[in-house]
C-alpha cells in the first residue's frame, strides 16, 4: 500500500508536471509488453531479449546488423573448426560477471548444459534440437563442442546462447548475472524494469548510464509517450502514429505470407497456387495499409539472409491471368469454387485486419470464394501448427522472423515435411533442406539458394506477402537508429546521448 | 445480523467452490498452455518436456486433486510464465486496482449524491436536464475512446497530464476519470430518482409542518432516506471495478487485477486465473459485507 | 371578524391533474380561535385537507396553484408571507399532525431526535430541546419515556406514533394544531384515548384545534363546531349538535343517514346443521401465537361478523380457512371435510364454494386486466361453471347485479372510484357462486355514504342468493347492522360470540363492553352517554 | 379513510376506454415528450437500417477503395455515402455504418432478450417456488457474476468458434443474474399483492399466477432494465473488440469499427467517431426511451404525459 502514502506525498512533494525521468545519462524505453521473466536463457523471446541480450547477458558471438562484418566475437575471441565435428572457442580474459565472479569456460559449459535441461524450458533450446552437442572444457579460456552430425553453423547458434555463471541453479531466475554492461537494479512488476551500468564492464563504457523500461500495449500511447517526453525510445510504435521527425523505420525482419496447406483441394492445384499469388495486388498495400518501406517477399527470409536468391521475382499482380488459371483448372476438374478459408491473427502487426480484409477482397475479385476469420493468438496457433485442420482448404495468415542470418532456422519448420508449420512435403524440398543444413561455405549458398528458387517458382509454396518494416520513435534527447534486430535486442550500448 | 453474516459466508463460499471448479475445467479445454508458452519451432520433445515440468499431463481430475490439495495448504501454485507464486503475482496487481477502485468510488459516490441531489431538487430545471444528458453522453461513450481521446487531449496536445503509467498523483487522474463517467452516470441517476421519491414522502411533509429548513430537509432527512438504495447499486459498481477495469488498465499501463487477467486468460496460466477470481471474489464479497453493515447503519429497521 | 386567530377567507386552490384543472376548493372560508376545536368533515375528493395544507405551505405548486383567497393569522395574510416568515411559523406558532403515523415519521432518526428537532429547527439549544421532548414524550405517556428516546419510528405501536406525533407538534406550544385524520388508522380503543389526549392538551395549553376527519362520530366526540365540505366547497356549518339534529343540506344528511348502526339488528334463526365447523385453529409464528385456538361454526345463509383489534386474529381466521396460509393446527371441516387436509388439486376445487373479498379493493383488483377479464378469470379457472359462450351476458348480468353497468366491463380498475372498485371485487366472488363469502374489512376502506351502499348490495345479495358470510372488521357499527352472530376476538382467542343482539346489548366480557364504549357514535348525545361510560369502565 | 392519497387525485372517472384509440393515445404521450420522439424516430431510422441496410449496401461497404483510404469526412466528390469519409481499406463509412447496425442490434437484441427471457424465467422460478429451489437459483447468479466475462467469452469463442451467435451466448449469459435478480426482488414482492392472493382464492394454478397476474406488473421494470442493457451490450461488444476477442473483421459492428478506427484517432479522427457517435446516440435514445416509458408504463405517472408536455422524468 504504500502508493497510498506516496499520493499523500505527492500532493505536496510535486512541482514538475512532466515528469521526464530525465537523470543524468538515463533512458526510459517502452515496450509493448512487460517480460514474465528477466531469464537469460529465454533471451529469443522478443520482449526478454530486449531487455537481456547484450545489456544483462552477453554470448559468445554476435551477428552484425549495422555493418556487414557478419559474425563478430563476443565473449570468444576466436573460434576454429578443430575437426570436422568439433568447434574450438577461444574465450575473452579478465571479464567478470556482476555478481563480481569471473568468466571462465566452465560457466559457458553451465549456461549450455543449464539451457538444454528438462528442468526448465529454455526457449533457445530448440535450436539444438536434433543434433548431439558435447561441450568440453578445455582450460579455463577455451571450451570446445563436439557435434554429431556436424554443424556448420555452430559459432552462429552461440550467438544465441547467454552465458550465466556456473553457480546459476537450473530454474527460472528473478536475478539475471550476466557479463554485459548493466546489471538489473530494480523490478517493480506490472510498472517497470531498471537497469543500471557496470563499471567494471569489460568492453567500452556504453554511454547510457540506466535505462528504465516500461510497458504499453496500446502503441498509440507508447508513441505519445515519446512524444511528451515521458520515455525516450518507443522500439515499435504503429505505421499509423509514424508521422513525426522523431519517427524511424527498420526492416524488422519478420515476413508475412498465407501458408498454403498444399495437402487439400483445390490448394494441391499448382495453377490454383499461382492464381493466388497472381491476385494478389502486393503493391497496393506498400505506403496505404502498410508503411512505405516494405518490401515485396520473394522468399520467407529477408534478403540479408545467407543464400536469399536474387533471381526470383515476385509474381505482379494481374487479375486476368489469375482469372485463367483458375478458369483452367476448373476445366479440369478442379474444386475452385470450394469455399477457403483465410485465417489471420488480430493485432499480429499494425493493420493486419485490413490487410487480410483487403486480400480476402482481391482475391474474391478474381473468383476465389475466400472466408476470413480473424483469431486471436490461441486459435491461430490450432490451425497454424500440425497436425492441421483438413476440412476445407485453409490460408494461414503469419509472419515469420529470422534475423539470424541463416534460413537453417527457418526452412526445416516452414518447409521440410517434418516441419511444424510446412504446408509441403515434397522430396525434392526435403532434400535441400537437409543437405544446405550440413553443409558449408559456398555449397550452403548455392543449396539454400536453389531451394528458394525451387519454393517460389516452381513449387508455388506459399503465397509471399512482404518484408515488413517496423517504427521507432526515439525521443529528441537520444540517438538512437534501430536496424533490423531491434525487433529481438535493443542494445543500449547503442544508444547515444545528445 | 451475526446470523445473517453466517448464511452469507457459507453460501459465498460455496459459490467460490463452485466457482473454481468451473473455471478450473473449463479453462483447460481452452487448449494447451505449451503451444502458447513455447515458440511455434519448438518441438515436440520440448513441448512434451513442458507439459510434464507443470503437471498437464496427468488426466484433469488428478490435476484438480493436488490443486485442491495445494490450496488448502493456501498454496495457490505457481504461475506457469511468471515461474512465481500465482497469488504473489494475483496480490500484487490488487493492491492497485483496490486503490484505483476506491478512490474512484469514493469520487463517484460523493459527485453523484451532491449532483444528483441537487438535479433532484430542480427537476425539469436546466441544471437537471444538463447534469442528465451529460452524464448520458459519457456513460454511453466507448471507455476506451474516451480513454485514447483523453491521451491525446490532456496528454499530447496540452501536456497537462502524463500519457499513462503509474508513480505520481498526476498518472491516477485520467485512469480515474475514465473509469468515474460510467457510474457516476448511473448511479447519479439513482440518486435523482431516489431522492425525488424520498422529496415527496411524507416524512419531508412532516419536516416542513415542523419549520425544518431547505438545506437539513434534502440532506438531513431526505438523503439518508433515499441513499438506501443507492447504496446496492454503489455495491455493484464497486464489485466491477473490483473484477478490474480491463480496458483502462490496458491502456493506461496500470498494472491491476483486470489487465492481469485477461493477459493469464489470453496465455492460459490457469493458477493466475483461478488466484485472481478467488482474490477478488473474495474482495467483493468483503465489500458486500461492508455495504449490508452500511444498509444497517443507515436504516435502523434492517437492525433488529 | 378580524378578531379570529385564524381565518381563511374565499380560498381557491386547483390542481393540474389526468383530466385538467381540478378545483381542489373553491373559494371556502371558516376560522378558529383559540381554546376552540373546528371540525373540517368530509369525504374523500371534498377538499377537506387543501386548506390546512394551504396554511402549512405544503401545497407543491406546480402542480398546485392558489387562485383566490387570503389566510390571516394574527392579521397577517400568510400567502403573501415570505417563505421564511412562513417556515418560523411552521411548528412554532401552528403545527400538524397526520394520519398514518408511520409513514410521517422519519424511519432513520431516533423518535427523540425527531421531537427534539422541532425546537432546534426554531432556535432552541439542543439541551433544552432534548428536556422538551423528553417531557412531551412523558405527557403524551410514552412508558419509559427516556429510554423511548433513542427508540426508532417502528419500534412503537400504531397509538404511540400518534402520540409521538402529537408531541412532536406540540414542542413548542403552538398556538394552532392542525390533525389530519389523527385517529383514521387507529383501533376503536385507541382512538378514542388519543381524542382524549388531544382534548387533554388543549385545555392545558389553550390552543386552538383544527380537526380534520371524515368521521362523524369524531365530529360529534370532540368538536365545538364543523363544517362540511364536498366537492371543494362548504356545503354546511354549525356545532355538532345543529348539524345532527338539524342538518339543511341534503348532502349532511345523506352523510347522517349513511352512518351505520342505527338499523334494526337481526334476529338469524339457525335451522340447518352448520356447513362449516371450526374446531380449534391455531396459527404460531416462531414463539408468536397469532391464533389460539379458535372454535365456532357457521349455519348456511348466515352471516358471521369477526371483530377485534389489529393483531386480535381476525384475518388468521380467514387466511387459514382459505389455505391461503397454512394452519398450525386444529380442523376445518366444511360440509364434513376437513379442508386443511386437502390436496393443491382439491383445494383448488373446492375454492369456488369459499371466496373472498378483500379490505382494499384497489389493490385486490389486477391493474392489468379489464373488469371482463377479472370477472370472467373464474371460468377460465374452473371452466365446468360456465360455457364460454355466456360469460359476457353473464358478466354484464353480474355488473348490473353490484349496481354497475354493463358497460363497464371493458374498462380498467383505476378508471373506477373505491366504492365502484369493490363492487367489481364482489361481482368477481359472485361469478363462481360461492356457498361462502369471507369479507375481510371489505368496507373499512370506503367513505361512510359508500360504505352503506356496499354494505346494503351485500346485504341484498345474501337474501337473494343465501350466501353465507363471515364479515370481518373492526367496526362495530357496521357489524350491528349487518351480522347474525359476532364473534370477539383479543390477542387470538375468542374472548365472546353470540347473536348480534347479545354482544350489542348485554355483552358479557369486559373488553367487550371496552369496545363498544369506544366507539363513537355520531349523535353528540348519545356520545357523551358513551363517554360517560368509557371513562367509567377506565376507572373501574 | 379517504385514503393515502391526497385528497385531490379524484377517482379517474371512467373515460377513454382502450382499444383503436390506444395507439393515439400512445403517441400522444409520445409527443408530450419531445426528447423521447425524437430518441424514437431515431431507433426507428437504426431499425429501418438494420433490417434493410444491408440489403442494399452490403457490397459497397465491402468493397476495398484504396484510392478513398482514410478519405475525410463531408466531401461528396465520391458520391454521397463518402459523406462521413472513408475508413482505412476506402470503403465509405456511412454504408459501413448502415450495414454494420444490422449485427451491432442482432447481437444487442439478441443478447437482451435471451438474457431477460432466461433471467427472469430464472427469476420468476425463484420468486415463486420454494426456498431450496430459489436459493440454488440464487447461488448460480452469483456463481455467473463472479465468472469473469472475458473468461467466458474466450472459453465460448474458442470451443465453439468466434460467431455472431455465439458472441450473443456470451454476452446473454454475463447479463442473466441481472434480471434474474430483479424479477425475484420483484416477484418477491408482487406474489404478496392482495390481486395475487385474490387470485389464489379463487383457485387459479401456479402458472396462471405466474404468468398473468406477477409478470405483467414486473414486466415494465424488466422492459426499463432491458433498454439500458441493450446500450450495455453494446459497449460491453466494443471492449471486447478492443481486447480482440470479440467480432472480428470482415464481419462489421460499430463495436469492431471504434476499436478498429481507433488507431488512426489522431489522424484520421472520422474512423473511429462516427460509429462511436451511433453507438452513443443510440444508447442516449434508448436511455430517454426507458425514462419515457417509465413515466408511460406507470398507471399512476402517465397524467404527466398526457397533461401535456410541461414536465418530465
């Protein structure tokens, strides 16, 4: 109760008005959603990682998304394929987690052996998934990983592991340690989360000295909020309010797209698959429903991802042909007039409604017979995940996020027939998939890019929408550019002071 | 009256026992926690794994079993998301919607007796009609219309008043001021009709046969006279703010029991749901002891 | 003429009401001095409260509006007063009292608060105030006066009120008390030591009294002069004795001739065996015996009169025989049956030879349903009476019966007076063509010149069809008039029955002869016999 | 004992008798309230669209614009239904209001009367059996307005699956106990009134009780009650849109249209008012309905109507 003693005190105690949080060097950032957990091991979590990936916790590489340096070390300094099948991480010295121990290779050991444990559910766990990993300390500043099958990618996956010291128990923890720059100073729930700066950091003096985090869910009012100068960074505020000079728009890496149930007629027609896509008129939506920046999707990953093939074009809009097909396909005695189901998420971006309203309505135009219904996040996980409601031919509407650089992430759950969310199952698919996972170098690119081109052209997956853009608003006081991650981490690091 | 408070006790919580077990069966076949909690990637080992750590794999009944167990021990278990006791978690969030209703409530309470008993006194007159239409309008806008147009009024465009959250007196005046126009309206409307009944009763015709002036007529004789029904509805408003004021605390970032709610609902942590409703059905039927004592103190013949 | 205390002169008031302007009064004058008791008589819509509220500024205006007059008090034109002025006054100088006590005192303040008050409003410290009360509360004879202080309006007896009431108007000492109906609520016993009372007060203080009452045998119990009012104007004036003996305009003598008791009382010969035997009925509610233990029988055609007090058991009797409660024990058999015993089907059955009719007929008719509907609901009921292509022949047949027309049928209850309204009550009983009618205050409701009417429809009606009815009321007057047999009730019990003849003239028990000395009789003579033989009775 | 009255309401002599003349008479107290006919005259014109609104617009209000996206308000360049602007997808919002107020009533009015027909059937079951039975009926109310709505909506929604219909069920439901509780306060009372009672002696059955003497005498309580609800339903169907588990899209109400213009409040301000305006005139009508009928419903108020329109409410 003792807001009750505080509103007593403020009636005297209160002389500003606008009450700009405005410390020394602090920041205030609001967020659309306040974290259940401030877990390191749960850093992929959009609303955690935030908060925790490389403020709180930090790991052992990390992805440039400012330059195009690719993976960069972190918390290793160095890393080499020891053999075909094990990894050798060469570790940073003299860094000291804030609980005041120091960082050795038994703590990465911990946080690997912590975040795969069925004690608790790590979320990060799930990218280990399916391949054996032996982590082996080596001595106190090297630790090697042995993988069965091998695993190109592995000092990529270390860019999602955060490392926690080995005394951390294996359960959910209030209290993350970390080796990043700041450390969690206070946790009012339901109001806001501080995190304060280390001084005896290892790396650069970020320049922000706290930062406060707070929650919205409207994103009207996380914008006014930067507006009024309640709260210096709003990381994604709705295209609508995006209409100031404090405005920025990034790519946010996530993509949407229908995901077609290739297994339910008339959807099995190839011609019906193009038709849909043909109908379909993506431009239209780029600067009225959608912000300008967003991009036509040829494949489910954004460009910068490794193997994206550059020789598939989008299909352009064109009504006729779509008409044709469709006409076609009938003749040949396919259902066409077979009721489909449209099914999208509310709220899943800004707009979504009426960009599935607006689909449902252009594809109706070129003779499809489309039902929307719009769900919440539940129910859209029923029809969006197997096994798959087969009654009448269904469209998931979603969106998928893959920042990391690779589509391994993305291709065995979207595409393989063995994926949760695959509308396919095709030999040819599932055979890419598997060997671009083993393989490296310029053979990873050339498989992930043929099967991008094989998923878009040939096979008429899914109907591909776009590359989404997201916007910040960054308040007058703070410098602050948001790039296509932001969307997962929010480096404060990064934040500059004016 | 000791007597009454028995019943009353007994057949609330028999209520409340029926109460949990409906909301305890009926939330799980609102579907699986895991899909929810975990990435859609995840696999079906982790989901599995999930599933066992929080007991959701055993048939209904067994898991209702040791939640009764549990909560005899006062152990109401741990919120599936938060990795936290559910009741610290349910605790937390009510102290504040308990203020935000209070202090609404009072506000409203006292507003709508002295504009309602003043509408009461000039009926017809323009004061009546406009402290009517006014409370119309606002008790039929959207409240969260109201809500984003108050942002964007006080807030952006005057920068009176901080856009949301909590922390200083200034973060509780919009939140209250949504939440007061409703039933203010309402119940300032009761308060009209009562005190227009209670003007004309005979009583009051006895008090200016005795030489009682205006002001003791309306507020001594009359109001007390006619609070007696305002006094329920005052009961009932109060207990939706108690069940929490989902809309506003959604928008103004208020951490109460209403967002808490509806966020354990939409995510399915089922020890949330079932501390947050025993919380407040609790509170409420507290508040409906409170307002027959007050039914009591205010009439001496509901005493005997 | 200027020497009154108080005088209204030529005093109009209308009312904007359903069918326009009504004129409550018109252009009506009188005055009252001091030590003087005036009598304001009349019936129900004569007027005859208007003025007195007209005094007391209680008139809400609209809908009310004073057309023409003046009231002088002490000389002073009282509607030109200020509204301050007038509200000094108020309680001060002139007070009122009410009927229906419980409904003018304020539930939620402790009655010594409520008296006290009254000083306070004028000025008084609140010490001296409480004193006043608290003396006043001893003088009208509330026991345990200050303990009673702190008592709440419900927790007194119907009397009490009135007297608290009485005190609260007379805290300080007014020059006039205006009493509204004082006594029009209250039981016969009661009434008359309340008249007492108010007699009492006014020889100590000297105040004038005005007596508002539709009760002639009040007029003649307690006035030094009356008027009588209808339809808004003084249609007569003069001392109670004049006004008796020789009264000018029909209308006072419509009123005299209508007043009950003064018929030829019956001589009921029982021939048959009884159709209704009651054998020890009682009734308890938690440790509370409403009924004790009732034994008495009843012949066909006969009538029966039940009278007592409030809470003497009277209308137990006939809500147990009609199962409208259910009996604690004890029999009643009719025709040989017990009816107590009986099955919801059966009962339901054997309700068209028992009906009833109720005290208020405003309430006992559905406001929802046309006359038709409420008479004609017997033979949906029980549909083997009457085929349903006679009932409205029969309907109109049974409206002319009661003395309406046929006509009637397709209106409303609320488009019928009170009178008219228990006409319909009775014509709905008559449509199942009961053996028995148990009339439970079936006439106390009613103006004395309607009263008669009812009372003469049903009088007829039981020559004609030999109904037998058991009449309950708290009139003695009335039962004279009416009954075969009485039967007395107290707290109960059956205290005494017997003909008619017996109870009236040589009743046996004590609160028998109580009862009958209480009541008041409107021949100011024969009143001051009565009085004579009260006080008499109380000293013994 | 002239009575509790005061001395000047006369007997109503008996004039007027019903029949043709009831619906004159009806509309005259209907004109002694101005606020009240207009508040009618407006329900009238939502009916008029609800039942044939669609018919007739159905397609325009479906029909993406992108052209007219966010068009503002009182241009007529693009023909006369742009009068109150375009919404985000440019389909004009005056057809879109019309169509929408078919399902925005279907849903009020369902939810109304299928919680007032359950209520206070419930209702009039607990007021007239006997203790046991009215008690359970009781403890179930409680039980219904402890359960948090939005609980129950998401529970209804999802094991059904999000319709109209079913969004009606939710709403009935959340309202029942209110009715539900009023017809047995009521009946409480009314099954005491001495026509009850005269009824009884007369040998009518339960249900004949129930039926024709106790519910018409409740019914104008429960008619108030059920106008001011139906404005609660509809504001209770826009917060749900709002928490999104309401109505979705593409299926319109004013509810879904509020919640769905509300974020482009600040710069396109039209999305969002005007069905907000439609939901508020319509509530402000029904509310001076249900003090119209109040005054007209009640046998001893009515004179207030029909000695013309000085006074009211």
């Amino acid at each position: 109760m003792k807001q009750t003693t505080l509103l007593a005190g403020v009636l005297l105690a209160t002389s500003a008005l606008s009450p700009a949080f405005a410390q020394d060097s602090g920041v205030t950032i609001v967020l659309g959603e306040e974290p259940d957990l401030v877990e390191p091991c749960m850093a992929t979590r959009s609303n955690i990682g935030r908060i925790v990936l490389g403020n709180i916790s930090e790991t052992l590489t990390e992805l440039d998304v400012r330059g195009d340096e690719g993976l960069k070390p972190r918390l290793a300094e160095s890393w080499e394929l020891v053999d075909d099948t094990t990894w050798r991480f060469h570790l940073r010295e003299g860094v000291t987690f804030s609980d005041g121990t120091a960082f050795d290779a038994a703590d990465v050991k911990h946080s690997f052996e912590r975040a795969g444990s069925d004690q608790i559910t790590c979320e990060i766990s799930r990218y280990y998934e399916g391949i054996s990993i032996t982590p082996s300390v080596v001595d106190d500043l090297t630790i090697d990983f042995k993988t069965d099958p091998a695993q190109p990618i592995l000092p990529l996956l270390m860019s999602l592991l955060t490392i926690v010291p080995s005394e951390t128990p294996i359960e959910f923890t209030r209290e993350p340690v970390g080796t990043g720059p700041y450390v969690l100073s206070s946790w009012e729930p339901g109001q806001s989360i501080t995190l304060e700066r280390r001084d005896d950091y290892w790396g650069a003096q970020p320049a922000v000295a706290s930062a406060t985090y707070a929650f919205r869910s409207d994103p009207s009012v996380r914008a006014a909020m930067v507006q009024t100068g309640e709260a210096d960074i709003a990381p994604s505020i709705s295209a609508i309010d995006a209409t100031t000079d404090m405005d920025r728009s990034y790519p946010n890496s996530e993509t949407t797209y229908l995901r077609i149930d290739h297994s339910v007629a008339p959807l099995d027609d190839k011609r019906v698959r193009e038709a849909l896509n043909l109908g379909i008129d993506r431009e239209a939506f780029v600067g009225t429903i959608l912000a300008d920046g967003t991009q036509i999707a040829t494949a489910i990953n954004v460009p910068t991802t490794l193997g994206w093939n550059p020789d598939t074009e989008a299909r352009a809009y064109d009504p006729d042909r779509a008409k044709a097909l469709l006409e076609e396909a009938k003749a040949d005695g396919v259902p066409v007039d077979t009721e489909i189901l449209l099914v999208g998420r509310t709220a899943n971006f800004p707009g979504a409604t009426e960009t599935y309203e607006a689909i449902q309505s252009m594809l109706s135009e070129v003779g499809f017979n489309v039902r929307l219904q719009m769900v919440e996040v539940a129910e859209h996980e029923q029809y969006y995940s197997k096994p798959y409601v087969q009654d009448q031919p269904i469209l998931v509407g979603a969106q998928h996020d893959n920042s990391r650089g690779d589509p391994v992430f993305s291709m065995y759950f979207k595409y393989h027939s063995d994926g949760r969310q695959a509308g396919i199952a095709d030999a040819k698919a599932d055979d890419l998939i598997e060997r671009a996972t083993a393989a490296t170098g310029d053979e990873r690119v050339a498989l992930w890019s043929e099967l991008f081109g094989y998923l878009h052209d040939d096979l008429v997956a899914d109907v591909l929408l776009f590359h989404m853009v997201g916007h910040a608003r960054v308040g007058e006081n703070v410098d602050f550019t948001p790039t296509i991650a932001t969307n997962s981490q929010l480096q404060l690091s990064e934040i500059g002071l004016k | 009256m000791k007597k009454m408070l028995g019943k009353r006790a007994v057949s609330s919580f028999v209520s409340l026992m029926v109460l949990i077990v409906l909301v305890f069966f009926l939330s799980r076949l609102t579907g699986d926690p895991a899909a929810l909690y975990l990435p859609v990637d995840a696999s079906e080992a982790m989901r599995e794994n999930f599933r066992e750590i929080h007991g959701l794999n055993d048939p209904v009944l067994v898991q209702f079993g040791r939640y009764l167990s549990d909560l005899v021990q006062l152990d109401f278990g741990d919120s599936l998301r938060k990795a936290r006791p559910a009741i610290d978690v349910v605790l937390e969030s009510f102290v504040w919607t308990l203020q935000l209703a209070l202090i609404t409530m009072a506000l409203v309470t006292v507003a709508a007796i002295i504009v309602g008993s003043i509408a009461a006194f000039n009926v017809g007159r323009p004061f009546d009609r406009f402290a009517s239409v006014l409370s119309l309008i606002g008790a039929s806008a959207p409240d969260f219309w109201i809500a984003i147009v108050g942002i964007v009024l006080f807030s952006v465009n005057f920068g009176w008043l901080p856009t949301s959250g909590t922390g200083t007196v200034w973060h509780w005046i919009l939140p209250i001021c949504v939440l007061f126009i409703r039933p203010f309206g309402l119940i300032l409307q009761i308060v009209r009709g009562s005190m227009i009944n209670a003007l004309g009763s005979p009583y009051v015709k006895t008090a200016r046969a005795k030489g009682v002036k205006n002001r003791p007529v309306i507020f001594v004789h009359t109001l007390r006279n006619a609070m007696l029904p305002v006094i329920t509805v005052i009961g009932d408003q109060a207990a939706a703010l108690l069940n929490g004021a989902v809309v506003v605390e959604t928008i103004f970032g208020f951490p109460g029991v209403g967002k808490l709610m509806i966020d354990s609902i939409l995510q399915r942590d089922f020890n949330v749901i079932l501390a947050a409703i025993m919380v407040t059905a609790i509170a409420i039927f507290i508040m409906n002891i409170l307002i027959d004592i007050a039914y009591a103190l205010l009439d001496p013949r509901i005493r005997a | 003429m200027a020497d009154h205390l108080l005088e209204v002169r030529d005093l109009s008031v209308r009312f904007h009401t359903v069918n326009g302007m009504v004129n409550a009064v018109n252009g009506i004058s009188w005055h009252l001095d001091r030590g003087e008791t005036l009598a304001i008589l009349g019936e129900s819509g004569s007027g005859k409260s208007v003025s007195a509220s007209a005094i007391m500024n209680l008139i809400d205006m609209p809908p009310g509006e004073i057309t023409s007059g003046e009231i002088l008090f002490d000389g002073q034109d009282l509607l030109k007063a200020s509204e301050e002025d007038r509200r000094r006054l108020n309680g001060k100088r002139i007070s009122m009292i009410f009927q229906d006590p419980l409904g003018h005192l304020n539930p939620v303040y402790p009655v010594g608060w409520q008296i006290a008050e009254t000083a306070m409003a004028h000025g008084r410290s609140k010490t001296e105030a409480y004193e006043r009360a608290l003396q006043l509360m001893e003088r009208v004879g509330i026991p345990d006066a200050k303990a009673s202080m702190g008592k709440y309006p419900h927790e007194f007896s119907g009397g009490q009120r009135q007297r608290l009431m009485i005190a609260m108007a007379l805290v300080l000492k007014p020059d006039i008390l205006i009493a509204d109906e004082p006594t029009t609520a209250l039981d016969v016993t009661v009434q008359a030591e309340v008249l007492s009372l108010l007699e009492e007060l006014q020889e100590e203080t000297g105040m004038g009294l005005l007596l508002i009452t539709h009760d002639l045998g009040v007029v003649a119990e307690a006035a030094d002069r009356a008027v009588v009012m209808e339809g808004g104007r003084i249609v007569e004036s003069g001392t109670p004795r004049d006004l008796y003996h020789n009264a000018q305009h029909p209308y006072t003598r419509k009123l005299l001739a209508a007043a009950p008791g003064k018929g030829e009382m019956r001589e009921g010969a029982q021939t048959s065996a009884p159709i209704l035997e009651v054998r020890d009925l009682k009734k308890s509610y938690g440790v509370f015996d409403a009924l004790k233990g009732a034994n008495f029988d009843l012949h066909a055609g006969e009538t029966l009169a039940v009278v007592g007090e409030s809470g003497s058991g009277k209308s137990t009797i006939a809500r147990l025989m009609l199962r409208l409660e259910e009996a604690s024990g004890g029999t009643v058999a009719w025709k040989g049956e017990d009816i107590l015993t009986k099955s919801p089907k059966e009962m339901g059955k054997l309700r068209r030879q028992l009906q009833m009719v109720f005290q208020d007929p405003t309430q006992s008719l559905n406001p929802h349903m046309s006359v038709y509907d409420i008479i004609s609901e017997a033979w949906v009921i029980h549909p083997d009476i009457l085929p349903k292509a006679k009932w409205r022949a029969r309907v109109e047949e049974l409206l002319e019966q009661v003395g309406l027309q046929p006509e009637h049928a397709l209106r409303y209850p609320h488009q019928f007076s009170g009178g008219q309204r228990q006409r319909i009550a009775i014509a709905r009983a008559l449509a199942l063509e009961p053996d028995l009618i148990i009339c439970d205050e079936a006439v106390s409701a009613l103006d004395v010149s309607i009263q008669a009417q009812v009372i003469a429809l049903l009088g007829e009606l039981r020559d004609r069809l030999g109904i037998a009815f058991i009449f309950i009321a708290h009139d003695l007057p009335v039962v004279r008039d009416f009954a075969d047999r009485v039967l007395v009730m107290k707290r109960g019990e059956i205290v005494e029955q017997g003909p008619v003849r017996q109870i009236f003239e040589a009743p046996k028990q004590g609160y028998t002869q109580r009862l009958l000395a209480a009541g008041l009789d409107s021949d100011p003579d024969v009143q001051a016999e009565r009085r004579h033989a009260r006080l008499a009775l109380a000293d013994a | 004992m002239s009575g509790t009255t005061t001395d000047t309401t006369v007997a109503t002599p008996g004039t007027a008798p019903k029949g043709a003349s009831g619906l004159r008479r009806l509309f005259r107290m209907l004109w002694a309230d101005k606020l009240a006919f207009v508040a009618i005259l407006f329900l009238l014109v939502v009916l008029l669209s609800a039942v044939v609104g669609p018919m007739f617009l159905e397609d325009m209000a479906a029909k993406t614009n992108l052209r007219a996206r966010n068009a503002p308000p009182f241009e007529l360049t693009r023909g006369f239904f742009y009068i109150l602007g375009g919404d985000a997808l440019g389909r004009p919002l005056l057809a879109r209001i019309i169509v929408a107020s078919q399902n925005t009533m279907v849903i009020a009015a369902g939810a109304v009367l299928g919680s007032l027909v359950v209520g206070s059937t419930l209702g009039l079951i607990a007021g007239y059996a006997g203790r046991w039975t009215g008690e359970v009926i009781m403890r179930l109310a409680d039980v219904i307005m402890s359960f948090p709505s939005l609980l129950l909506a998401v529970i209804v929604l999802y094991m059904l699956e999000p319709s109209i219909g079913n969004l009606v069920l939710v709403l009935a439901i959340t309202r029942i106990p209110i009715y539900l509780r009023t017809t047995r306060a009521e009946v409480l009372e009314v099954r005491e009134r001495m026509f009850v009672q005269a009824a009884k002696v007369m040998g009518a059955s339960n249900r004949r009780i129930v039926f024709k003497h106790i519910l018409p005498v409740i019914l104008p309580t429960l008619l108030t009650i059920a106008t001011l609800d139906f404005a609660f339903v509809m504001l209770a169907e826009s917060a749900l849109s709002f928490l999104g588990i309401g109505i979705q899209a593409p299926e319109i109400t004013w509810g879904l249209m509020v919640s769905q213009g509300r974020q482009y409040l600040t710069n396109a301000w039209w999305l969002a008012f005007w069905p907000g305006l439609a939901i508020i005139l319509t509530t402000m009508s029904l509310n001076l309905l249900s003090s119209w009928m109040r005054v007209a419903l009640n046998p001893t108020q009515r004179w207030r109507l029909e000695i013309g329109g000085k006074k009211n409410g």
